[in-house]
C-alpha cells in the first residue's frame, strides 16, 4: 500500500486573494496549508471595519494598513491597503464588480487559456450568494460571498442626489450593474455585506469557524516575510522578518499589486538590472514590476449643508459612462468620508477604466526594500473620455435633484468647458486604488499563475491580471484564487494517482 504524501503549501499573505485560495486548497485532505499574514486575525474587527459607513475612518488609519505613495507627474497619491486577515476587503469600499467580458476575452486572446469570459463567468456565479436576483443565468445563490445592492433609505444624501440627477437628465438606470447588456447607465453597487449590512471580507467568508478547525490548515499572523527562498531555481520556502525559516513544497505569493512584486524582487526574481543596483543575485531577469496599471482619474469638490445621511459604505450610485456609447471607458461617482453634523464634504470622482499599463514598483532604498512605486499615464484618449465625464456632471448640477439637494461645488468652474479637465488634473490626480498587472500572465507567469522558470513557486493576486479589467478589481481577486486553488488541487490529485 502506497502512503499518499502531503502537500505542503505556503501562503504569504492572507488578504483578499490569500484567505480564499487557502479556505479552498485546505478541503483537499492530501494539502497541508500554512498561511502567513503580516497583521492581525479578523478577530481584531472593530466597528470602523465592520460598518461600511465607517470606510472613511479606516482609511483615516482605524484599520492596520500598508501606506505606500504613488508618485505621478505633478504630486503623489497615498495608496493604502490592508494588513490584516482579510487584507483591503477589510477596508475597500465594498464594491463587488466583474469587469466586462471583453476584458477576459482578451487575456485569452493573449494565448492564456481557460482565462476568457465564458471561463471566469461560471466562477464568478459560483463565488456568490445574490439576495436580490438569486440563481440565474448571470448570478448565484450558493456561494460564500454574500452580495446585495443598497436600499435607497440606506443610501447617503449626496448619493441619492446624484442618482436621482442623472437618471432625470436622460441616462439609462442600470438594475444590475453586473449585467454586461445593460451598460451605460446609472445604477447601484453591489456590494459584500451579511445580513445585518456589516462588512463581509473574504477572511470572514472563506475562513469561517469550520475551516479554521481542519488540522490541514495553520494559520499564523503577525507573520511578515522577507525573502523567498530560491535554490536552483526551485522556491524551498520563506524567512520571516523574526529570521524564522519555513520550508514548503511550494510557495505562494499574495500580497497585493505593490508588495508580491517588491517581496519577489528582494529574493532575486525581477528586472536583472535592477536587482544589481540593490546588490541582490538574479535568480530570475523577469519584468516584474514593470507593467502596473490602475484606473486613474480627478476629481471635482462639493459640499452640503448637514450630515452625510444613511448607513451605507462610500461606494453606492455608480454612473457607467461609455463615451462612444458601447465601451465602458469611465466611472464616475461621489464618494464622502466619515459623517459630521454641520456640512458634508465629497467628491464626484472620475475613474478611466483603461489603463496604457506602463506604471512601475521598484525597490527603495530602506533597509527593508519596500515597495517605489510611479503611476501609470493615462490612457490614449483619456482627457476626451474625461470631457464625456465632466459634462455628464455638469447636466447633474443643472438638475432639479442636484438644486434641492444643496450641494454646491467647493470651487465653481464651468465643467463643460473645454479647459475644465485639465484644470482638475493641475490640481492631481486621484487613484480608484486598483493596481494590477506588476507580476502579470504572460511575461512573468504562465496561465496557471506559476513563475518562469521557477518551480514551486506562484502568485494569485491583482498583480497576475495581464490587463485591468474595467470595474474594480475586489472580485476579480476572488475569482482567480477561485480558480488557481482548483488548479492546484487538481494537480496534486493527479501527481498522487500516479503513485497509487
């Protein structure tokens, strides 16, 4: 009788995409999963990172997170991002969109099989409990991610204002803003929410009390690591900041967009050139780093006399703006921070959602090597697209609902006007925080997410996707750990029945 050998698999990072992939991997009893997360358990949840109108006081530093600047060509943005189990679903806006089927089609078009829309479609379905529309040909009701839209008696006052004005000047409302078919319009976010409309992130939704119990799953916070250990170009495993080592059969690294390529780089896998000038040897010259996208944009100031209103999170109405009336090219809503009594300050934010992808992460010069990172530019065409957005604002402040709303802008400007974008773009830019594609599909991974010619090592996270979707990435990092861990699993499978 042959004894079936376990799996041992390293996770490095427990965020949105790491609490998924090891909830999955660790109902396969041959798989032992070790999970490393830099912060705290989700035990640590308060209500600034359970009550969705609280986003703003987790983004005020409520929440334990990575802050690293963006650098653009006339300023810089602060990019933050959880650290905690759970990662940024533990302190996002909550929105839970697809992207569009073009968007996949072309990564499969780029020669990534199993990566086109028909193929991520069914995992998206499957990923989701849907209160509103339930099981469909486009939703689920199975799944572990609760998703809903916000009620209107939920919705803040500027947000109300904003829906009601744009549907009133003639745009198209949008029932499911999932729904490819029914895009440009305006419509309301869906969201990932319980019952009680508290915060649902992925670590409270896959690592629930029943899986913590698996004995194949060890899952260790306040672990950060440093290096991954490459030997002959295999990954053996990981040291700890504490120095700690643990080996494993194979790696993976999911720690966001801006820190899985910094991590990789400092263990030797990265641009050759670059890694000498940090006198780091190459395990690997692969362009990591190199192609960052994000969905970019500026944003115009208003207020309004009282508080906020509502209870929902800062993502709710949501005007999907196609400036050649077919492509979704834009995302414009408002967005506030906490509430307060006298008057409300927000911003109507305007998001391209392409993205030329020639942003970069490199390594600093801290002792640590974090995480360098600068902008993408904006798309080609993107200020045109931008015009499109502005004088869709500027039909809602000439509405009724934006005139009994009170809101007024902070600093009056005739948005229709041609010089109206790049005067907000003087002022900076402004980051959707979707940064994607520094460890892509293609040039640094193969379709499975395994790093070239590495072995037993992978990334699953924002940093494979080869393009930016055109909607926020949040779901998008579910459904690839979704489908790497049955990947993996499958493959272990196969490797065990071939020593039966």
């Amino acid at each position: 009788m042959v004894v079936q050998k376990e799996h041992h698999i390293l996770i490095v990072g427990g965020g949105t995409s790491g609490s998924v992939l090891a909830a999955r991997l660790s109902e396969s009893a041959n798989i032992h999963v070790t999970l490393l997360e830099a912060g705290p358990d989700d035990s640590s949840y308060d209500s600034a990172i359970l009550d969705p109108a609280r986003a703003g006081d987790a983004w005020q530093g409520a929440v334990p997170l990575a802050t690293t600047i963006m650098k653009t060509q006339n300023g810089a943005i602060p990019i933050l991002q959880g650290r905690i189990l759970g990662g940024t679903s533990a302190a996002n806006g909550l929105a839970t969109l697809r992207g569009l089927p073009q968007d996949y089609d072309r990564w499969a078009a780029s020669g990534l099989d199993g990566w086109g829309w028909d193929d991520v479609a069914e995992t998206f379905i499957a990923a989701e409990n849907d209160q509103d529309f339930g099981s469909s040909p486009i939703h689920g009701n199975s799944g572990p991610l609760s998703v809903r839209r916000w009620r209107r008696d939920e919705m803040s006052h500027a947000q109300i204002a904003f829906f009601d004005g744009m549907a009133e000047t003639g745009n198209a409302v949008v029932e499911d803003i999932n729904n490819p078919g029914q895009s440009p319009g305006i419509g309301i976010f869906p969201v990932t929410i319980d019952k009680d409309a508290n915060r649902l992130s992925t670590s409270l939704a896959y690592l629930t009390a029943d899986v913590r119990q698996r004995e194949n799953l060890e899952i260790r916070t306040d672990a950060k690591v440093s290096t991954v250990h490459i030997d002959r170009q295999r990954a053996t495993g990981v040291t700890l900041d504490s120095g700690e080592q643990i080996d494993a059969d194979e790696v993976v690294v999911s720690v966001g967009a801006l820190w899985t390529p910094a991590l990789l780089m400092r263990s030797g896998i990265g641009p050759a050139a670059h890694l000498a000038e940090h006198g780091i040897a190459v395990q690997a010259d692969l362009p990591v780093g190199e192609t960052m996208a994000d969905h970019l944009g500026p944003s115009v100031p208003y207020m309004h006399p009282g508080p906020r209103g509502g209870t929902a999170g800062p993502a709710q109405s949501l005007y999907i703006g196609a400036s050649n009336g077919r492509d979704v090219d834009y995302h414009l809503f408002p967005i506030a921070p906490a509430p307060t009594e006298d008057s409300t300050h927000f911003v109507m934010a305007a998001f391209l959602m392409h993205s030329p992808g020639n942003g970069k992460v490199q390594l600093g010069d801290s002792a640590e090597l974090d995480p360098v990172v600068t902008a993408p530019d904006l798309p080609k065409n993107g200020r045109e697209q931008l015009r499109q957005a502005f004088r869709k604002i500027a039909e809602w402040e000439a509405s009724k609902a934006f005139r009994q709303s009170g809101c007024q802008p902070v600093i009056p400007c005739d948005l229709a006007s041609e010089d109206a974008v790049s005067i907000a773009l003087d002022r900076g830019l402004v980051s959707y925080g979707h940064m994607t594609s520094t460890c892509p599909m293609g040039p640094v991974l193969d379709a499975d997410c395994r790093v070239r010619n590495t072995a037993g090592l992978r990334v699953v996270d924002a940093s494979v996707m080869p393009t930016i979707p055109a909607g926020n990435t949040y779901l998008g990092c579910v459904m690839i750990a979704e489908r790497i861990a049955r990947k993996m699993t499958a493959e272990f499978d196969h490797q065990d029945s071939l020593q039966k």
